[in-house]
C-alpha cells in the first residue's frame, strides 16, 4: 500500500512514540457533487461512485489488516451510509454506529443549494475560495425564504440534538464547526480511544477539515489550502496526550488522491478542468 504525506506543522518535528491510532474519511461522493451545489445540511445521497467510493475504503481497511471498534458519524445520510458500506465490505457490520450533528458538514447558510461555478463566474473564483475554505468567514445566514430551509429544520432528526432545533446554527464559518464538533470530540470520541478503541469519522469535507485543523495543528492560514477528497480514509497517529507523531496519511493509490483532490478545488472554477 501507497501512502501520502500530508504534511502538517505540530506533525512535521515530531519523533514521539504512536499510542493511538483514528481514522478520518470524508464520505464518499455526494449526489450533488455532479452538480456542482453546495450540499451541506441538505440530505443527499451518495452517487453511485460515492457507493464504491465507500465500498472500496472498506475493502482497502480489511487488506490493511484494521479492526474497527466504532465509527462516529453524522445526522446526514451520505455519511451514514458510507459508514454501513465500509463495514460491510470490512465484513465488520456488527460494529456501533454512533450518529451526531456535532459532524454534519458546515452550514454553508444562504449559499446551501447555489451552484459554485456560477458563484465563481458572479462573484470571482478567489472570493468563492475564501467562502469555500478560510477559517473564519461566516456566510449570509439560512432563512425561512429559502428553499431549503423547512427541508432542513422541519426533519425529525434534528429534534434529537442535544440543543434545542432554534439553537442549530444558521451558517458556520470553519471556526464555528470546530466549536461545536470539539466539545463532541472531547467527550465522547477521545473516551473511546483511550480505552484502546479503533474509531473511524465518517464526517464531511469541512466537519473533518475542522478536526484535522485541531488534531494537527494547522494555522487558521494553512487550513485554507487544506482540500479533502472524498472516499479516503485518512490514518492519524497520536501520543499519549493526543498530540500527532507523524504526518497524516491519505491512505490509497496517492496519484488518484491527487487527482480527486483537484477535482474538489476545480469545483469553485468557472470552468472545470477535470
Ligand atoms: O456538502 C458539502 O460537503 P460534503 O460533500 O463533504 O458533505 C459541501 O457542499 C462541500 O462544499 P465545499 O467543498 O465547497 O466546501
């Protein structure tokens, strides 16, 4: 097997000793990745190449010799259903499958459902990256005018929350996704670990770009050029106070990563190029 190295600064010096191990997969693709909309807290579906996506993941795993013990996921489908395929094509279906919205992608607000090439074409390509990957920028706020919104906050999973459905965020900055995913993270993920558990994150581009940033250490500038693919896992190992011993690693064939890498930065492009 091939591996990538990503390299991240906390992780870059390191020569600490490996005590855990996490895996962080984005799903695999979304249905409205063809077309080019931002998703985020709509509940699409995985495309048929985000099912082999998942599928292959699981199958890379169980040839790598991995035994999973939990697999955290979000409320959205996409990401759940990743996780049932990983582990069936793991032949670990047994496995807990814990759901939270604490991982659902950021809320991409008003912008939920526009198309991004033709943000790109409106408004510049730079601007659509910073609204697509800068730390801090919150975006104009969803509200009842727009298509999605009964969609979204009308669903019955988002009355299972652990904050009341009015307190569900509106639109998120990168910032705001660490903030509600780490309490999450510390809480109920870490404890998991610690007590000698092989977890896995099936999460979204942005929800695993914010935990990357924490488990990493990457730099509220660095994190802007930090783009995920979909349907690779990704093999954190962390020492005894959950510090990084070594560069992530995007596991698989490294040349494909690549390429699904500049698929998904190509997406805010007036014209795609792959
Ligand atoms: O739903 C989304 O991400 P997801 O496919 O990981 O769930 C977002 O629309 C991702 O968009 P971005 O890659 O422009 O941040």
């Amino acid at each position: 097997m091939m591996f990538f190295t990503f390299v991240a600064a906390a992780a870059r010096q390191s020569f600490r000793m490996s005590k855990y191990k996490v895996f962080v997969m984005r799903h695999g693709e979304g249905a409205w990745t063809k077309e080019n909309r931002f998703c985020s807290w709509v509940d699409q579906r995985l495309s048929e190449d985000g099912v082999k996506e998942a599928l292959a993941c699981g199958h890379l795993l169980k040839e790598a010799g991995y035994h999973l013990d939990v697999v955290f996921t979000s409320l959205l489908s996409r990401s759940i259903h990743t996780a049932w395929l990983l582990l069936e094509a793991m032949e670990q279906e047994w496995v807990p499958v814990v759901r939270t919205w604490r991982l659902n992608e950021r809320h991409y607000g008003a912008l939920i459902g526009l198309n991004r090439a033709e943000m790109a074409l409106n408004h510049g390509e730079e601007q659509v990256k910073q609204w697509r990957r800068s730390y801090d920028l919150t975006l104009p706020p969803i509200d009842e005018s727009h298509p999605y919104f009964l969609e979204i906050y009308n669903d019955r999973r988002y009355s299972t929350c652990d904050v009341s459905k009015e307190d569900l965020p509106k639109s998120e900055s990168l910032k705001d996704v660490l903030e509600r995913l780490q309490p999450y993270w510390d809480g109920t993920i870490v404890p998991e670990i610690k007590r000698g558990k092989l977890v896995l994150i099936s999460g979204h581009g942005n929800s695993c770009r914010a935990l990357l940033k924490h488990l990493e250490g990457i730099s509220d500038a660095d994190i802007v050029n930090v783009t995920l693919p979909t349907g690779t896992p990704i093999l954190i190992e962390l020492d005894e106070n959950f510090r990084p011993t070594k560069p992530m690693q995007l596991l698989g064939d490294q040349e494909a990563i690549q390429a699904a890498i500049r698929k998904v930065e190509d997406q805010g492009k007036v014209k795609q190029t792959t």
